[in-house]
C-alpha cells in the first residue's frame, strides 16, 4: 500500500503565483534607452567663472565679503600674499561686467 500524502495550502497556489509573477513582469514598462551624451564643453567665459570662484572661495588672501574681487586681489598683493596674476588680468579685462567684479557671496546680505 502507498500512502498518501498529505496536501499542503501552497499546492493549490503555486500556479496562481507564477501568474502574478508574469502578470507584473508584463505591465513593468520597459526602461528608456540611456543616452550617450558627453557634456557639452565649456566656453571661455565659463571658465573664467569657474577660476574668479575658486580664487574668492581661496582664504589665503583674506575676506572677500563686502568688497569688489579686483580690491580683493589688490589688498592680498600689498600684503604680500601673492594672488594670481591672471585673475587681475581677467577682472580688468571685463571690468564693466557684474559677473566678474562682484564676489560670490555679494548676492547674500551681510
């Protein structure tokens, strides 16, 4: 004689789980195709940006709150702390534009 086994609940839904499984994998939208793009190079303009905002994040040569960046570079160089002299060049070359003479934090009241 055999015997019979006993029946488990997980018998009867092992064939329903499947179905869900398949089910959720079929309304799972497929992802969007991942582009290649490179980043757009930067212009010249930006880059001097990018070199007036390290030099006023730079506290070697001092405070640069509640003054322009060109008196900023000039008061370090009295002092003798040597600013860069390509920063002095870039702010007398633009003068006129208020991107480059004011500092970083000049937006922030103080």
């Amino acid at each position: 004689m055999t015997a019979k086994r006993a029946a488990l609940i997980t018998d009867s839904y092992k064939v329903v789980k499947r179905s869900r499984r398949e089910e959720k994998r079929e309304k799972r939208a497929p992802s969007p195709p991942q582009k290649d793009t490179e980043p757009r190079p930067l212009t010249a303009r930006e880059i001097e940006l990018q070199e007036l905002r390290q030099f006023d994040q730079d506290w070697r040569y001092g405070p640069c709150t509640g003054i322009s960046r060109l008196q900023r570079w000039e008061r370090a160089a009295q002092h003798g702390l040597n600013p860069p002299q390509e920063i002095r060049d870039m702010l007398l070359s633009a003068d006129i534009d208020s991107d480059y003479t004011h500092c970083l934090w000049s937006d922030y009241p103080l």
